[in-house]
C-alpha cells in the first residue's frame, strides 16, 4: 500500500511540475514590450492600449552614462536619465504599474546617439565601470520604480570581451542584489555589434531574459520569408534565448505590420518559437493610435 501511494505521490509531482513547464512555455510568447520617451513628444504611458492578457513591459529610452550638457561626454558608468521625465516620472511609473498588475517597466542603457552625436561604450576599466554602473543604475531603478534593464548600447570604445564582463558583472550583481528582476539585449545585425553581444551571449546568455533583436535593422521592404530566415539566424546565434519579433512604428525598416509582420509571427507562435513581439516606438505610434499595438497584443494574447 505504502509504495503505491508512493507512486501515486511521485506521480502527482511529475504532472505538476510538467503543468508548470508547459505553462512557463505557453506564457513566454505572451510577452509585449515597448519602448517609450526617447522623442519627447509628449507620449505617456496612459496613451498605449494595455490588452490585460499579456505580459507588457514599457522599456524607458534611455540611460547613458554620459554628462547631461549639450556637449556631452562619457562618464564610464555614473548614469544619468535622458527620457522624457515630465511625462514619464517616478509617480507616473508607480501609476500605470498599480493601474495594471501585467505591466512592468525597465530602462534601456545606451541606445544610437546622445545630443546629436553617437553614444560609445566607452569604460575606464571593468571594475570602476561596474562599481559606478551598480551605484548609479541602483538610484535610478529604485526612484523610479523600475524592474529591469535593456541592454542597446551600438557603438564601442571597448572590445567584445571587455563589455562581455562590464554588462554581465553589471546584471549580475543587479539580479543578485534584489535590483531587477529581469535583463534583455538589443542587438541587430551588424557585424561590430553582433561581436559584442555574441561575447555577451557566450558568458552571461544564462543570465539574459530576452533578446529584444532588432528586426527592422534589417532592408524596409523585408519580406515574409526573409524575416522568418533572419528570425531563424539569430535564434542559432542566440541559441537557447527568448527572442523577440519586433516592427518599428515609423516603417522605415524591416517588415512592416501592413505587409506581413503578423502572419510571420502567428508563424513562429504555431512552431514555438516567438518569445514576444516589442516595438520601437511609442513615441513614434501615438500618431497612429497605436493600431499596431493593439493587434500585436491581440495576437499574442490568443491561445494558437
């Protein structure tokens, strides 16, 4: 009697823990994200439709560690806010997250430019950058808010691995600390790019969430087709990580939403494959009334 309880026990586990499994699978494609506040034309987080079925995360464009003058200069790690804070501030960020129990909001570090002129990684040393990084990053997540970090830096004064350990020391101790609760990547398919975040990816890909691949890095007028050849490409670069699709609002690249963008993901969803779909840019859609927002929620919001 006692060893078919037994059986019936271990049973019972097994089932819960593959219900589990199953469960973490189907909800990790249910993941939307945006990023928000980088144009300072006056977008909020009120204005973005929220479907109340997916996982949404606001990204805030951006953080840098650079002066705040208007000659700006690196600052190896001593981050400063360069979003729009009158519209996207500490209380405004606590009130969408109350408003919305599926909503959690993060920080991009980096991005392309700052004031004008292209925004380098650019560390000291590996260890004074983390020491500032942790410091400064710590302030500003905890004013804020905030649950995790992007990663979009784009061009560098260090190499690979140089920003392999700044990066993964930085979520690392961030994660470990209490900080966040989650870290994504932001590459796109450039080849000095590429070999930072690869670096990256080979050292600390365990400790990376999602990787948010910029898709419309890639020729406006991409295809169908293409799009799910590049989709596959990176999944093998970035083997075993969450990646996800991504439009940009404007259409100035990749594939659009008008010419394909969703039957590519329906695509990957029914082949398990998409881990969510994240735009560029909130700011950039509050002149379309975020059309493709709401389908790009609805689709991740229904089951295939």
């Amino acid at each position: 009697m006692g060893f078919s309880k037994f059986h019936i026990v271990l049973f019972t586990l097994l089932a819960l823990v593959a219900m589990a499994s199953t469960q973490a699978a189907s909800s990790k494609s249910d993941l939307f994200r945006e990023y928000i506040g980088a144009e300072f034309n006056n977008v909020k987080f009120s204005d973005v439709p929220i479907n109340p079925n997916v996982e949404f995360h606001y990204i805030l464009a951006f953080a840098i560690d650079y002066t705040t003058s208007s000659s700006s200069s690196p600052t190896n790690g001593k981050f400063n806010v360069f979003w729009d804070t009158d519209n996207l501030s500490p209380s405004q960020v606590s009130s969408i997250k109350n408003q919305h129990s599926n909503v959690k909001v993060a920080l991009s570090l980096g991005g392309d430019s700052v004031n004008g002129g292209s925004c380098y990684f650019s560390p000291s040393s590996v260890d004074s950058w983390v020491s500032n990084a942790v410091s400064s990053l710590t302030n500003i997540i905890q004013e804020y808010h905030l649950d995790g970090i992007d990663i979009d830096y784009e061009h560098f004064h260090a190499d690979p691995e140089t920003f392999a350990e700044c990066i993964g020391k930085l979520i690392t101790t961030l994660k470990n600390n209490g900080v966040i609760s989650f870290a994504s990547i932001a590459p796109y398919d450039d080849d000095d790019v590429q070999s930072h975040y690869l670096a990256l990816w080979k050292s600390y890909g365990n400790i990376i969430d999602y990787v948010n691949f910029q898709f419309y890095a890639y020729d406006q007028g991409t295809t169908v087709s293409q799009f799910m050849n590049y989709f596959q490409t990176q999944s093998s670069n970035y083997g075993g990580g969450s990646i996800l699709a991504s439009f940009i609002s404007d259409g100035s690249g990749g594939l659009a939403p008008q010419n394909g963008f969703f039957t590519a993901c329906s695509r990957l969803r029914n082949q398990g494959k998409l881990g969510g779909i994240f735009v560029w840019s909130a700011d950039d859609s509050k002149a379309l009334g975020f059309r493709y927002e709401k389908q790009s929620q609805a689709l991740l919001a229904a089951h295939p």
